[in-house]
C-alpha cells in the first residue's frame, strides 16, 4: 500500500528519491512537519 493515504489528511514526506520518508495520519503541526522535512534533507 506505499503511497496510498488511508486516513484524511495524511502528509507524506518524501525523500530525495520520491520514496516516502514520513508519514502522519491526521493533522500535523508546522513544527512536527518542519521536523520531518529537515531530518530527511540531513539524510543526504
């Protein structure tokens, strides 16, 4: 099921390759997704 949002709204992250990194099902907070996204950049 990659790729497939089960819950509304899911936020994926995906990494350099467009594979998903992250995913939250429900609301996200700026600060949790602003987290998310710079884990992954720090990944390569």
């Amino acid at each position: 099921m990659q790729g497939k949002a089960v819950a509304t709204p899911t936020t994926l992250v995906l990494d350099r390759k467009g594979r998903i990194a992250a995913r939250v099902s429900g609301p996200v907070t700026r600060a949790t997704l602003e987290g998310l996204v710079d884990d992954v950049l720090a990944e390569g």
